[in-house]
C-alpha cells in the first residue's frame, strides 16, 4: 500500500468523528463517496469524500458526474453548506481536470490544497522546547479550552465550534485531544487519530500571543509519545497549512500527496 493510502485513510476516520459529535450528525455511504453530515449548516464541517480505493475510476463504480450528483443530494436534503475533501492521489490527470471542471460547473471553489505528510519517526528538537502541561480533552474544562482555542485559531463562530467539541460523546471514538497549558492558561491543541496502522494528527495550533515559543510542537511531541505508547503505533500522517509546513519538514515529515478541498459557495 502507499503511503499516501495511510493518510486519506487516516483522514477518513478523523472526518467521521464530525458526523458523531454533536449527536445530530449523519455518515452514509453514497454512489462511490461517503457523505458526513456533522448536524450543523457549516460547509467545512459537513463532508464527502471518495470511497476509498488505489485509483478511480475503479471497475463498477460510479462515473465523477453521478458521484457528485449523489453529494448534492445528500447535503441538499440537510444543509446547502458542504465540502468536498479528495486525495489527488486517487484520481489520473484526467480525472483531475474533469472533477475541477465539474465542480466549478456546481458553484463550488477550492479553498485549500494542502499536503498530505508522512513521517516514519520525528527528529530530535533542534533547540529546548518549553515546558508544557499536556492534558487529554476529557473534562468540562479541556472540551471547553479546545473549542475555545479551535474558534480563535480557525477562525470558527464560537456556537459552532462548542457544539462539536464541547460534548462527551464527541471523545469516545478515535478521535483524541489534548490541550497544552502554561501556568494554567490553555495554550495550544493538538488532536490525534489512530487508524489506518498509523497515528493522524490535526488541529495542531497555539493562540497568537503564544506562538514561536516552542509551545505547539512541545505538545505535540508529548501527545504523540502518550499516543505511541498507548497504540503501539509508530507512522504518523498528517495534512499541514500554510503555517505549520516549516515545522513539519524540520521535525522529519515529508509530502507523499496532496488533497484538495473544495466548498459550497
């Protein structure tokens, strides 16, 4: 298998946790994609991706026109408000081009083009990193710090971000947090996801007044060596912004893809 395979599968299980959070969320299977419908009208949370598979076409499955057709129908019976996550992977140059060409015929923009990121091991620090409290969200008052530090760093409407991750249930299955605290004050936040045989790591970010201290990456080094112990995993696999990819090729990642992520306008 490839490993960008072990990163879209790896996001798959992260996506599903926003169709189980809030308690009003749907996950179904639809014509060669899954729709995660997270119960709230915000696109980025309400999401289809492939049906996973090493390339597409793949033999009996939908063409691209029906796929889509399918997500529309899905979301549109819900919300107006979706997004389309694809591994570019999945797809041949031609295909590529005819998925763009079709969901600009939908109204639908591409808001970001992330890489898909691999790391066998981390490197050592290159410098002494803070000292960080790493706590698991599994209380009031962590759930409370992760979405409020979601809304600010994400720029995400407060009502929103509470609704996902303030709830109990939203922790029960793969997906885990932790928030870093300085002095008592939450800092910084990292979530991680075991699956496909390799640890996915998301939400990584530290609010602004706390940022170029060593602070995110102290706790991230924390949360994926409890992460480690407790799965026996060792792969890691993430999808980096902008901000984070210096960090992530120092610390020992490298590209293996690129996804695409596209909205409702």
């Amino acid at each position: 298998m490839h490993e960008f395979h072990s990163v879209e599968a790896n996001l798959r299980t992260a996506m599903s946790f926003f169709g189980g959070a809030t308690g009003r969320g749907v996950i179904e299977h639809l014509d060669g994609a899954v729709g995660i419908y997270s119960g709230l009208d915000y696109g980025v949370f309400n999401i289809a991706l492939l049906e996973r598979g090493a390339a597409w076409p793949q033999p009996g499955a939908p063409d691209l026109e029906a796929m889509l057709e399918s997500c529309a129908r899905f979301f549109t019976a819900r919300t107006p408000r979706w997004s389309l996550w694809l591994c570019e992977d999945l797809l041949d140059r031609h295909e590529r081009r005819r998925l763009r060409q079709a969901m600009d015929a939908r109204g639908m923009r591409m808001i970001s083009n992330p890489p898909g990121m691999f790391a066998n091991a981390l490197n050592p620090p290159a410098h002494r990193l803070p000292e960080i409290e790493c706590c698991p969200a599994a209380d009031p008052r962590t759930r409370e710090a992760f979405a409020q530090i979601t809304a600010v760093n994400f720029d995400i409407p407060m009502a929103v971000a509470e609704a996902v991750y303030l709830p109990e249930r939203a922790w029960e299955g793969a997906y885990r947090g932790f928030v870093g605290f300085v002095r008592g004050r939450p800092v910084s936040i990292v979530a991680t996801v075991a699956g496909a045989d390799v640890l996915g790591i998301y939400s990584l970010s530290t609010l602004p007044e706390f940022r170029r201290r060593g602070y995110g990456e102290a706790l991230l080094r924390e949360a994926l060596h409890r992460e480690r112990l407790r799965t026996g995993l060792q792969h890691i696999v993430l999808q980096s912004t902008d901000a984070g990819y210096s960090l992530y090729r120092r610390i020992g990642f490298r590209d293996v893809t690129r996804f695409s992520v596209w909205l409702t306008k």
